[in-house]
C-alpha cells in the first residue's frame, strides 16, 4: 500500500526529495516544511504528480 513520491520545493520548483507514504492514511497531496539547499531556507516542499 505503500509508494513512493517526490517532493519539490513550491518556490523554485527543485525536486530534493523521495519519501514514501501510505495511500490509504493519507489520500491527498502531501506537503512538508522541509530544507532546500536551491533556496537556503526552510521551504514548503509538496507531492509532484
């Protein structure tokens, strides 16, 4: 049940990290305040389609 997705960072658009995530707990877009190394700063980073 579990997948695999890819973040990428909403300001510059960066794809920085693969995480994994279960389908049915969490059905819709995840998004995460992660780092991005492109933007130096911590960023909201969501699920790329």
């Amino acid at each position: 049940m579990r997948i695999n997705i890819t973040l990428e960072c909403k300001d510059c658009g960066e794809q920085n990290y693969r995480v994994s995530k279960n389908r049915r707990n969490q059905p819709d877009k995840m998004s995460i305040n992660k780092y991005c190394p492109r933007c130096n700063t911590r960023t909201v980073h969501i699920e790329k389609k």
